[in-house]
C-alpha cells in the first residue's frame, strides 16, 4: 500500500475499463459519480439528482447530526430556503467518518483521517442546538432536551444513529453502551482490559491496530495463536465490518508471513454468510480458500479470563403434531467457551433508550416507519432514516445516500400539502456492502427489495461487465480513494 499513488491507481483503472470498452468518464457516471470526484478531497462532488425549489415553509426539527442528519439538512435548506431548520446534535464530531474505521483498524489509515467537525459541516442558515433529544411528545409536536429545552416543530426528523451495546456481554458490563462518534476512551479501556478489540469506535478502530499488531508479532515469533472474530444477535450497522477486519487480519498476516501460525475463527450469530445466496456463497469460497474457520449461530454473550463464551444456539425436532402435520420445533442451547489471544467483537446495537421506549419507538426499539416513504407508522409529520429506522437491510452509508433524498422529497410534499403523493420518490431498499476481502480487493455487494441479486442496485450498468460476486482490484479503488470524498463532499453538502 506504501508505494500506490492515485494517479497509478486511475491509470490502472482505465485499463481495466479499456478491455471493456467503457471510460473512465462513463464508469463514473454509471456509478453515480460526477468526474471532479476523481479528484479527492474536492468539495464539487456531487450527483445527477436535481434539487427543485419549493416555497414550503415551516419548522422542521432533525434530531442527529451525522451523516444521516446533516445530509437531510444540507438538502432540505437547498431545496426549500424558506423552512426553518433546527439540528439537534450534542456531539461535536458528530459528521466522522465511520466507514473509514475498518481501515483505521488495519493501520491502513490514521485515525485522524476519518475525523471531522460537525460545525464545518453545518449548512448556511440551519441552527445547531447542542444539546441531546430526552423526551418526545408527538401529541404536542414538542421535544424536550437533556438541559429542559423544549423545541417546537411541524415536521420532525429522527436520524439518531444507534447505541453499541456492550453491556448486553457478560464481563464487559463496564464498557457499558456507546455512540460510535466522540470520545470513547474509557470504553477501550474496559476493552482492553479483557482483552477485546472492537472496530465501532474511531478510538476503538486505533486500538485494534495496536492489538493487531501484537497478535501479529506473537504469530511471527512462530508461536501458535487464535483470533476469533464475533457477529451478534441484533441488527448492526455495517453487517459486513465483522468479515472485513478478518479479512483484513489475514493480509497483515501475510504480509508477515505470519498467516501459517494463526488460527482465524468467525462466529456469526446467523446461519450464513450473507443474506443473499450467491454472495454468501461466493464468501464461504473466499473463506475456504484462506483457510478460515467459522461456526454458524453462535452468539458471544460472554467474555472472561482470555476465553470468549458463545451461546450455540438451534431448533431440533420434538413431537409430532397430527393436526399441523409437522413436527414442533423445539430450541437448544448449548455453552461453548473458546480460549482467545485477539478477539474481535461487533458489539450488540439497539437504539438510544429514550427514543426506542418513547412514543415514536416500538416494542423492538426502531422508529417505525412505512419503509417506501420513511413516514412513520403512527404520526405523518414525523420520519426516520438511518441506522435508527425499522426497515429491512438499511444500516450501511449506501443506504442512508438513498433514504436523505426520499425523506426531502416527502417531506416537502408534507409542508406543501399535507400529504405524500404516490408518484412522490421512495426507497426501493437500495444497499451497498464494499465488503474488504484483502488489503487491494473488494467484492462490491449491492441489492434492493426488489431484486435480491448480484449487480441489481445502482452500479448495475458498471457491475454488468464484471462478476459482482469476484473481489476486485477496481472495488478497492472505489472503497480506498472516492468513498471518503464522495460521502464527506457529497453527502453533507446534499447533493451526492
């Protein structure tokens, strides 16, 4: 990685497209990137979606600054000055970019790469108050803070994120639950102290690097050792990130020719890979073919003295039921207990306690939401879009890129007339998954509802001439070089 530059990397990839018969220019296009976005760090990225004005007005109150939240602002205030905005955000790194911990856990980048202020990133003439959203009453379109400050709105927006739950594992109770923006010091620590590494923090992502390293250095010495990598029983953001820091292992691993001496295990929680069939089957050739482990429906829910304890979990067949003519499912659960010198552990992630128990949650924590229009379930004047909303394979950055420009959409439409009309712009599910395989190859895995398949989401014009399920030098590049910008450049000015 030391000795790539981007200029040889672009070279590269046009020949890559040349053998294809497509542009760079083109390529770009298809993949919903204007041609400044070859130029990273430029602030001119943006996309071919036009921002029409409207003339609705009104106080429209979003609560979460990060991307989701900023994104929604940034887009709105473009395409209806006349609506007050207010941005409910107490966090001020709140707009970092979370996506890049994966590489700062692998020592590929620093920890300052992916930092951000959200106060650079907050739109002309949309307020910040810096406080956090405690108490919700939709009967009375009011939200109260954690300093008692009561704020009206006509429109209500929840792009909140969601909470790390470390708490939920025996013996990291200390570490408690945690947002993955701000300082999270302590958290490692607690961390640390058992033994654990965990990507989800910017703090967390530097000290796996640190943890890495050492695991590393004791496989080189020829010692044998075991790294064990975790996928919990939750909804998570990111549902590829436990795979990736794996993969990610394993080439530092070479890379030291190390890889002979260490035993890599993944536990997902799930049984398979991955929810569509031909990328969790393309992932268990990768895995064959570098020799990992893995053991299917295993839910870390312990850590202790070196050792990570899983609940292996299942259904086996009881009776016979004559009248439904199937036999009752009846489940099991057995205690395993594997002994550990680097443990990687995708905590549990649920939602902020004062949202998901508030009127506007739901008995599973999510904000309901009807999942084509991100209008909630139960009140019309408020939405949700993010990690936070109830809607199907929806926590990834690819996704929240699609649902910002939905939620403007309707809910201009909502200020203008009350309503959402049908022919208004929905989400179709649309989700990105630039899974890291190794240090220069990505296997890029989109799809939406309604066509669960390789090469069905955006990029299906560019990923038509190139297997989507194969790892690619090219998906590297995207992942390495234009991600960054176009989400940091793009996103947060409301138009990528």
């Amino acid at each position: 990685m030391d000795n790539r530059n981007l200029k040889q990397d672009l070279e590269q990839i046009d020949s890559i497209l040349k053998e294809k018969g497509i542009s760079r220019r083109d390529a770009m296009k298809m993949m919903g990137l204007s041609t400044a976005g070859l130029a990273v760090g430029s602030s001119s990225l943006n996309a071919a979606t036009t921002l029409q004005a409207s003339d609705a007005k009104g106080e429209v109150l979003i609560v979460g600054g990060g991307l989701s939240g900023m994104s929604t602002a940034a887009r709105l205030k473009s395409s209806a000055s006349g609506v007050n905005i207010t941005v409910l955000e107490p966090e001020a790194a709140s707009v970092s970019y979370q996506p890049g911990q994966t590489l700062v856990g692998a020592g590929l980048w620093n920890k300052s790469d992916i930092l951000y202020k959200r106060d650079d990133f907050t739109p002309d003439g949309v307020k910040v108050v810096k406080e956090k959203a405690m108490k919700f009453d939709p009967q009375n379109n009011t939200v109260t803070t954690d300093k008692g400050t009561a704020l009206k709105y006509d429109v209500l927006i929840i792009a909140a994120g969601i909470k790390l739950n470390y708490a939920a594992i025996a013996g990291l109770e200390a570490a408690g639950e945690a947002y993955s923006s701000g300082d999270n010091k302590a958290l490692v620590g607690e961390l640390n102290a058992k033994g654990v590494s965990s990507i989800y923090t910017a703090d967390g992502a530097e000290a796996t690097w640190k943890n890495m390293q050492a695991f590393i250095a004791k496989a080189k010495s020829g010692k044998k050792v075991k790294g064990l990598f975790t996928h919990p029983n939750t909804p998570i953001k990111c549902g590829g990130a436990p795979k990736k820091i794996m993969y990610l292992m394993n080439s530092r691993l070479k890379e030291a020719n190390a890889r002979a001496y260490a035993d890599l295990h993944f536990y997902p929680n799930g049984g398979g890979m991955f929810g569509i069939k031909d990328y969790h089957t393309a992932i268990v050739k990768q895995f064959e073919r570098e020799k990992f482990n893995w053991s299917y429906k295993h839910n870390l829910v312990g850590v202790a003295n070196g050792e990570a304890i899983f609940d292996h979990h299942g259904l086996t067949k009881g009776k016979f039921d004559p009248d439904l003519e199937d036999y009752e499912m009846i489940p099991t659960h057995k205690r395993v207990v594997k002994p550990y010198d680097f443990l990687h552990v995708t905590p549990p992630m649920k939602a902020p306690d004062e949202i998901g128990k508030s009127p506007i949650g739901s008995a599973k924590g999510w904000v309901p939401v009807k999942k084509e229009t991100l209008q909630h379930a139960k009140f019309d004047n408020v939405f949700a879009l993010g990690d936070i909303a109830a809607v199907p394979m929806g926590k990834t950055g690819g996704s929240a890129r699609k649902q910002y420009k939905v939620v403007v959409n309707n809910v201009i439409s909502f200020l203008e007339k009350g309503s959402i009309p049908k022919t208004n712009l929905q989400y179709d599910g649309y989700t990105v998954c630039p899974l890291i395989t190794s240090i220069g190859t990505v296997m890029l895995a989109e799809f939406n509802w309604a066509s669960k398949k390789p090469g069905s989401g955006q990029n299906a014009a560019i990923v038509s001439f190139l297997d989507p399920t194969q790892e690619r030098y090219i998906w590297w590049l995207l992942k390495f070089y234009l991600l960054k910008p176009m989400t940091v450049y793009g996103m947060l000015s409301g138009r990528a």
